[in-house]
C-alpha cells in the first residue's frame, strides 16, 4: 500500500513539473507593427494580417515560442517612430534601403525590383519628350532627384503602394514606379492588366527586413537564425511561391500571344476549308482580306519592337542624366557601365568600360578598403561621405552609395557605385549656419555685456580706494581676495564667447557636459532676465561623452536660442499671467546613454512643424534661415548623438539630445 501511494505521489510531482515547463516555455509577447498597405508582402484579409512577410514571422514565433500581437500602422515611418518609442518590439516589411536606423535590421526577407508601367492610352504621349507627364512613387523606393531628372516626367511621392497604385487608376498620375510584386499583385486582383504597359522592367533593386527594438541583439539574432533556417529546410520557398509567382504573368502573356496566333490559325483553316466551296472571285476577295490583316499584325509587330527600342533608350537616357555618376561593376572589378555625371565627376572622357575600377583614382578611394567585404551577403553602404584632395590641394567632399546586385540565383554579381560632389552644398551650409551664428553671437554679446560691466565697475571701485586704504589689511586682504575673482569671471565669460565663436573642426574629445551647459548659460542667462524669463538648471555630476566641444556649444547654443526667441515671441502676444516664463534645462544619464534636455514654454509646434523642424530651410521666423535644427541635427550624428522633439502648440517645445556614454 506504502508502495502504492509512492508511485502516485512521484506520478504528481512528474505532472506538476510537466504543466510547470509547458506554462514556463510560452514567455515572451511581441508587439509587431507593419503597414497593412503593402501586398502581397503584408495587408489586412478579412481584418486579419495575410501575406508572405505576416507568414515568415509567423513560422520564426512557432520556432522560438514567441507570441505576435499584430498592430497596423500606414506608413512605414510611422512603424519606426512607434519603434523608437517602445512602443512596439518590432517594425516588419523596413525597406533595406541603407538609412541608418537606431533600431537593428535584420538579414533581409524579401526582395523585388522597381519598375514603371503606363496606362495603355498614355505610351503615344510617354514617348513624347514635350509632354509633361505625371509618374507617382512611394518615398524611399527611389531618390526625389532620381524620378525629377527624368526628361519628361513631373514626381509626385506618396507614402505607401497602394497610394501610388490608386493614383495610376484614377488618372491622377500617367505613370507609376513602384515595386514590381506589389503592383502585378493589385493589378491581377483589380482584373486591368490588359490596361496597363511595362515600360521598364528592372530599374532598381529593392530589399525589405525586419527592424528590432534598439539594443535587443538577443531578439535580432533569433530573427535572423530563424531566416537562415527557413531557407535552408526549404520553407522559406514555399511561403515565397504562395504569395509571388512573377511566371504565372510571363505564362499569361505567352498564352495571350498562342491562343491570338491560334485563332487566326484556325480561322485562316476555316476560311480555306470555305473557300473550296466558293467562287474564284469570292476566294480572291477572302485572300485579300486576309493580306490586309497580316499587314496590319506586321505593323503592330513593327510598332513593338519600335517600343522596346524607346524603352531602352528611356532607360539608358535616365541612367545618362542623373546628376549622380553612376558606375557599375562586377566580381572581377571590371566596369560594365559608366555615365556622363561620372565621367565629369573622374575627368576621365575616354572609354572605360572592360578597364577595372582601382584604375581610377576616385574609385580607388572609395571602394579600396570595402574590396573584401563588398560581395557579402547583405554589405551596403549608404549616404557616406569622403574628403579627397584634389590637384589644387583644395578639399573635394562626395557622397556615395554602393548596392550590391544579385542573379536570378540571388548570388551577388557585382554592384553599382553613385557618387555625388557635395562640396559647394557643405560650403553653402556651412556659410549659412555661420550667418546664422552671428546672428545669435549679437545678442549674446548684448546679452553678456552687463555681466562684464558690473565686475569691471567693482574692480574700478577697489582701484580708487587705494591710495586712500592703501595701508588698510583688511582693505588688502579684500582687495586681493576680490579682484582676482572678478578677473576670472570677465575671462571665463570672454573664454565661452571666443569658443561659441570657432569654426567648426570636430575634433572629439572626453568632454565633463556640465562644463558646457554652464558655459553656455552663462552667455545667455542675463539676456533671459531683462526678458521676463527664468532660467532653471538640474544637471547630475560625472556626465562624460565623446564629443567635438564647439560643435556641442554650438548645438546647445542654438537650442536655447530658439527656445528663448520662442518664449519673447509668447510675450509679445500678449502673454500676461504676471509670473516669468520658464526654460528648464536638465541633464542626466542611465546604464548606455547621457541625456541633455532643454524645456521652453514658448509658442510651441504642431504635429506638422516637428516633422518638418530638422528638414532644411524649414523655418516659421520671418528671418530665420531654416538651417539651425537641420545643422545641429548633423552636427549631432557626426558626436554620435541624437535629437527628439516634443512639443504643444501655444504652451511648449521639449528638446532632448542623447549620447552614448
């Protein structure tokens, strides 16, 4: 009996255990955001995300017990900012296309081409350099100035495929550029193929990948993990064949083109089969009728390949204008394509094609440290810049990107180089923010001079007493304590001007950030209290960051400027509560980052407005140039740093700078 219950106790606990592991093994929920309006890749059915990324994801949880809370979002910039924000653990369907997010991208999970296609009744007026036709394509699938340099076309960019994809239907725009899947997709479910034109069928290949939550490599290595395993086991294919099948429009074209060639085949065996039975006139009238139509079919064929001719040369036409050089290379380094823009950009004017890219000296800069990585899978590079001297020992700044390009077997088979002179664009920039600097310098120096005058009056003061307390020890004592001080305070003001006032040099060093803020409040501080507003400091001690020193006073500078041009602005409406205004700057730091934050309770911005605050000459001053966020914003990439804007029309702006420690 003892034996017995033994049994049924071990029974229980094994039981007990069991039910324990299998609650412990489901542990983890992640909330994934994606835009509904990209299918076949992600879209809502019946309410319920479809499609092959929602399917990928799908079998990736299966495999590591993850739970997915789907949470539609349009527009793919909005799935990142409720990334940024924590809101969610991952954005899906991010096109790869070499941004530099905060969050991690994962390997990439689906991959298509940019084409253009064109309403059947507009192909006569494409061809047509004089007409003006509208092209509408989704932001960040091609560049603005990629689609605007087209000879005879007029951009308009919308924020998703299925936007553009209406506006092609609707006959608000005459051509579209979109992804090539996406598109095919909405036109087989629509039933208008026949109503629409491929004019170019490969412009630019375009990636898609998963983005993870910044600092969760945990998460973005499983992600990928599971990638490599779906195509290894093979069910990566079998997801990707469910939802896209590029053939099936290759084999409805050709069976168009059969069953065209035979009915007139077995209407031609027909007419024959009748003909023998009819008068000689009758047969001659059939057989001329007949010619006429074969005429009229060599004509269509006629007028086809006269179309794919203006195809390439439209292709080849784009390539030729871009203000970007263009160059394209395969694995033997050797140049299968070389433009004008480029041509100008190397001074080389003679054939090139066939000669290897480390033959010309620019090339050579820029892709001779990236030669054993560059065919990698996954390898891009993106919005770099390089500084070359040239001839005249004169500082030439380019822009580049590298993509690499895959085969039909997606094995990379070389790669295609742009390259952009940004040198008068830096220049002009540069010379406007100085303008700008200056600016904010004549009201620091107004602001500042009272805080000179008052040590200088004291010092004067001691100076005459002198020769009448000359022999007085306190008077001496005094003297010496209180001159040297005052001094000190006239030079650190003079320091923080003549340091607000450098050029730009990024030279980065360990800089203690409390020293900065108390350098640049300094400046301003005094102008804040002529104007009825308080100025309220909190920084913690031992806030250290790598960092450029002027470039960071500059940065801050700016910032409080605009917070306190903001809050006179308050004022001279009408503001009137009789207390001061307030501008709170704070400072602290967690476990990886050192946060800077500036508060006003100024004017305030719109929803609008903070988008568009960090975008060049973006400005609501009546005199303000628009470059201050934009430059500081730069600047802080350049220190490593990054910028978040929060802000309630009429009542504040929240600024927050963060570095990593």
């Amino acid at each position: 009996m003892l034996r017995k219950n033994m049994k049924i106790f071990i029974i229980l606990i094994i039981a007990v255990l069991s039910l324990n592991y299998k609650v412990s093994a489901i542990n983890t929920i992640l909330k994934v955001a994606f835009d509904p309006n990209l299918p076949p890749y992600q879209f809502l059915e019946n309410d319920k995300p479809a499609g092959m990324h929602i399917d990928l994801l799908n079998k990736i949880a299966e495999r590591y017990d993850f739970l997915i809370e789907y949470i539609p979002i349009e527009g793919t910039y909005r799935c990142m900012e409720a990334l940024e924000n924590g809101d969610v653990d991952i954005a899906l369907g991010v096109i790869n296309n070499n941004v530099k997010y905060e969050a991690g991208l994962s390997e990439s999970i689906s991959q298509s081409s940019i084409f253009m296609i064109v309403n059947n009744n507009r192909l006569i007026d494409f061809n047509n350099k004089n007409n003006n036709l509208v092209t509408v394509f989704e932001n960040d699938t091609i560049s603005y100035s990629f689609a605007h340099n087209m000879e005879n076309l007029r951009a308009i960019v919308v924020s998703d495929q299925v936007r553009a994809f209406n506006y092609l239907v609707s006959g608000r725009a005459d051509a579209l550029i979109g992804v090539k899947n996406c598109i095919l997709h909405q036109l087989e479910k629509t039933g208008i193929e026949d109503d629409y034109t491929i004019v170019n069928n490969f412009m630019v290949p375009i990636e898609y990948s998963i983005a993870i939550k910044p600092g969760d490599k945990d998460l973005l290595k499983k992600i990928n993990n599971g990638i490599q395993q779906l195509r290894i086991s093979g069910e990566y294919k079998k997801i990707h064949d469910k939802w896209i099948n590029e053939d099936k429009y290759i084999v409805r074209d050709i069976i168009k083109r059969i069953l065209y060639i035979a009915a007139l085949a077995a209407a031609a065996v027909a007419v024959i089969f009748i003909f023998n039975f009819r008068m000689n006139i009758l047969l001659k009238r059939q057989v001329n009728e007949k010619t006429k139509e074969l005429k009229r079919i060599n004509k269509d064929l006629e007028n086809q390949i006269l179309e794919t001719r203006n195809n390439n040369e439209l292709k080849n036409r784009i390539v030729e204008s871009s203000p970007s050089g263009i160059i394209v290379f395969d694995r033997e380094w050797k140049i299968t394509l070389f433009n004008q823009s480029a041509s100008k950009l190397t001074n080389i004017y003679e054939p090139v094609i066939g000669k290897n890219v480390f033959e010309i000296g620019l090339l050579n800069n820029i892709l001779n440290d990236k030669k054993d990585m560059l065919f990698l899978k996954d390898i891009r590079f993106s919005n770099e810049e390089i500084t070359i001297k040239n001839e005249e020992d004169e500082n030439i700044i380019y822009r580049y990107g590298i993509y690499q390009l895959f085969d039909l077997d997606n094995n990379v088979r070389g790669a295609i180089l742009t390259i952009e002179d940004i040198t008068e664009e830096t220049n002009i920039k540069e010379q406007i923010f100085e303008k700008e600097k200056n600016s904010a310098l004549n009201q620091i120096i107004a602001g500042i001079a009272h805080e000179i005058r008052n040590p200088l009056t004291s010092i004067k003061t001691y100076i005459e007493l002198i020769p009448v307390k000359i022999n007085n020890l306190q008077f001496q004592n005094q003297l010496t304590e209180f001159v040297p001080k005052e001094v000190e305070r006239v030079s650190d003001l003079i320091k923080n001007l003549i340091d607000y006032a450098k050029p730009e040099n990024n030279y980065k060093e360990d800089i203690d950030l409390k020293d900065v803020i108390r350098s640049c409040t300094a400046l301003m501080g005094h102008a804040m209290e002529n104007e009825r507003i308080a100025l309220n400091i909190d920084i913690e001690d031992g806030l250290h960051i790598e960092a450029d020193r002027n470039q960071l006073t500059q940065i801050l500078i700016n910032i409080i400027l605009n917070g306190f041009e903001s809050m006179k602005e308050k004022i001279s409406r009408g503001y009137d509560t009789g207390e001061k205004l307030n501008m709170n700057i704070k400072a602290w730091k967690n476990e990886n980052y050192v946060f800077l934050q500036v508060i006003d309770e100024g004017v305030g911005m719109s929803e609008t407005e903070i988008k568009k605050s960090t975008e060049p000459f973006f400005t609501t001053k009546s005199n303000g140039t628009g470059l201050g966020l934009y430059l500081s914003k730069q600047y802080l990439e350049k220190n490593d740093g990054i910028i978040l804007i929060d802000s309630e029309k009429h009542k504040y702006t929240k600024i927050t700078l963060r570095f990593e420690r």
